[in-house]
C-alpha cells in the first residue's frame, strides 16, 4: 500500500507517522511539480468550479451530506471527457467488464 503526496507540511508530522503505523509507503513529490500530480490537480479545479462556487452548509454533517452527494454524482453520473464521456464507475465497469454496480451494492 502506498500514497503520493505533494509534499505540503501541514499535517505532515502526523500523517506520516500514522503511515509508518499502518505499513503505508509514502512518495513525496518535489515541490513546484503539479504536472507529476496531474489528476489530483485537475479534480481538485473540478471540485473548485463545481462543489465549491454554491452556497454550502456550515455545519459539518450537513457538508459531509453534500460532499458525499456531489462524489456519489462525480463518480457515478457525471460525464468525464478523458474516459470518453463515461462516468468513472461506468468506465471502469466496462474495462473489467462487469455491470455498473448499483447504489445498494455499493453500501
């Protein structure tokens, strides 16, 4: 098992010591190296642009309620032009060749 992470020091004491704990592998990449994290980045500006410009709760289960709406979308029905306008769940059923699975499977 193992993370990438972009190197940001916040947290970083103590998630590499939980790391350590779990036996997870951590990559650090160098600093300034966004095209090395491209993905993450492209849906961190996703989320940006789409979860974050409306008005959200201000309490904490009511913004996990949100968020998980909003993955449960990104995931599950929104288009992604990279995987040729399939939702990621979809596109990865299709490659492993299986059906979407449904919500009730997925709980």
């Amino acid at each position: 098992r193992a993370v990438q992470v972009d190197g940001g020091s916040e947290f970083m004491s103590d998630f590499e010591e939980a790391c350590e704990r779990l036996g997870v592998k951590l990559f650090v990449l160098p600093p300034r190296s966004p095209k090395l994290n491209g993905h993450v980045e492209r849906m961190q500006r996703t989320f940006r642009d789409e979860f974050y410009t409306r008005p959200l709760p201000s309490q904490i289960p009511e913004l996990q309620r949100e968020l998980d709406a909003y993955l449960d979308h990104y995931n599950r029905r929104r288009p992604h032009r990279a995987l040729g306008g399939l939702a990621p769940l979809e596109y990865l059923a299709r490659i492993r060749g299986e059906a979407v699975p449904t919500e009730s499977q997925m709980c």
